[in-house]
C-alpha cells in the first residue's frame, strides 16, 4: 500500500475518522444533507428508511459534537430546526462521492 494511505505505526488518524463517521446512520445523514443542502429533522427522518427517532436524534448529536453538522433553531411556533453541513462536514463531501462512484462502478 502507499504510504500516503497508511499511517503504520499511527493509526490515530484512521481511527478518529472511523470515530465521526461509522455506524449504520451517520453516512446516510452526511450524504443526504451533502445532497439536500439545510433539511428539516421531519425531512431526513422521512429519507433515511428504518431511523427510529431516538436513533435519530442521538446521530444528530454525535455528529454535531464532532463538528461535522450544525443546527439551526429558530425561535418559533411551532418550532423550527434545520441541520446542515458544517465546513468540517463539507471536507466530508470528496469521500462521499468516492463512495458513491465505487458503488457506482462495482454495483453491477
């Protein structure tokens, strides 16, 4: 492998960004406010099949105590809250495409 892949003998980098993105739910939530833009919490809990609330909610706190999201609420009735991508979420956006073009291209 290349060494500017791997990091033998330090694997903190890998490991810290394993931390902010596994899991069954984080990705979905990153790729589908990479691709919505600012979304609802109703919006993503509508796009991301088999999401309980609680699982929801708890994902969306991870991901902004990591930086990675942000919430915005508004002050109102009923209450207004939208979750977008932070710069440090957008730093994101290059992995996901990856992702996707390699599901892209190995999915058949």
């Amino acid at each position: 492998m290349s060494e500017k892949l791997c990091y033998i003998g330090n694997k903190e980098p890998f490991e810290y960004t394993l931390s902010v993105i596994s899991g069954k739910w984080k990705l979905k939530i990153i790729y589908l406010l990479a691709c919505m833009g600012t979304v609802r919490y109703g919006v993503l809990k509508r796009n991301i099949d088999g999401i309980t609330h609680k699982m929801l909610s708890s994902q969306l706190k991870e991901l902004q105590g990591k930086n990675v999201i942000l919430r915005r609420q508004y002050m109102q009735i009923p209450p207004k809250v939208e979750y977008f991508l932070s710069e440090k979420g957008k730093s994101l956006i290059p992995i996901v495409k990856a992702m996707c073009e390699w599901g892209k291209n190995h999915s058949t």
